[in-house]
C-alpha cells in the first residue's frame, strides 16, 4: 500500500515538474516586460515626434505580444502595423531593406503574397538581444517611412538598454 502511493506521489512529481519545465519561457523569445519596453519606447517616440501610429510588438515565433493604438491613429495602419512587425520576423531583416529586394526585377519579387501578407516596406525591425540573438520584432504603422523607421528602431534598441 505505502509503495503504491509512493508510485502515486512520483508519478504526480515527476508530471508537475515537466509540465513547469514545458511552460518556461524561452530563452530566446522577447518577455512581456522587454515587449511593453519597446511598445512604451516607441510609443514616447512617436508622441516626442507628433506622429499618430500603432505599434505591435511580435515574440520570436511572430506571435503577437503587445500592441497599441494611439489615440486618432488611423484603423488601416492596425493591420499593417502588425503584418510589418511580423514580416520583420519571418525573414530576420528590416522590412525597408527586404522592400528593396520585392521590387520588379528583385530577386524576391512578389514574395508580399506570401505569408497571408507580407509589408515590404520601412517601419518593421526585428528585436534582438543583448547576445544579438533576434528574440521578436516591432511594427509600426501610420507616420510617414521615415517617421515609422526612426520609431520603430527606438523601441528595438530600447531591449539593448539597461533601464
């Protein structure tokens, strides 16, 4: 009787421990503090800069993590905020600079087809870590390029910082 719950107890042990270990988080994928870093960054940047925008933030599997849309924001760049943000991390690159690789002649021309939709063009940057290690990606949407580059690379560089 005694061996038998003692099987019992290590059996139940023994599938507490692995269901912990089963939902650790991944040593290379943005945490929720290091995800509302970046969105809050960027977004302090955009307001510092005037320039209305959404801002998502995708963990390294390009699943949604944070996001925000500013007040008066326009509700087009929601979509394209998150699909910049999302295409920044299927691929590893600037979306401005795999922008320059979609266009006709390139040598992935048409690839924005793929993927459900891609967004080939500036505002979208993958998130690395302090090792370089690409853990997500930041999107943002609604500013011209330029503005959407400049507040999107704030808040990828924000992980790099100690604050």
């Amino acid at each position: 009787m005694l061996t038998e719950q003692i099987k019992k107890y290590g059996l139940m042990l023994f599938i507490a421990v692995i269901s912990i270990q089963l939902n650790a988080q991944n040593p290379f994928d943005i945490s929720h503090d290091q995800a509302m870093k970046a969105l809050e960054i960027a977004k302090q940047k955009a307001e510092s800069m005037n320039v209305l925008v959404n801002i998502a933030v995708v963990d390294a599997g390009a699943n949604l993590k944070s996001f925000v849309r500013m007040d008066d924001s326009f509700l087009g760049s929601i979509d394209v905020a998150i699909k910049k943000a999302k295409t920044a991390r299927y691929f590893d690159i600037d979306t401005g600079e795999l922008g320059k690789l979609t266009q006709p002649g390139g040598i992935i021309y048409n690839i924005e087809h793929s993927n459900g939709g891609l967004m080939t063009f500036t505002g979208g940057v993958p998130i690395k870590n302090k090792k370089g290690k690409i853990i997500g990606a930041i999107g943002v949407s609604g500013g011209t390029i330029e503005e959407d580059r400049i507040i999107a690379n704030a808040g990828a560089a924000s992980i790099l910082t100690k604050n």
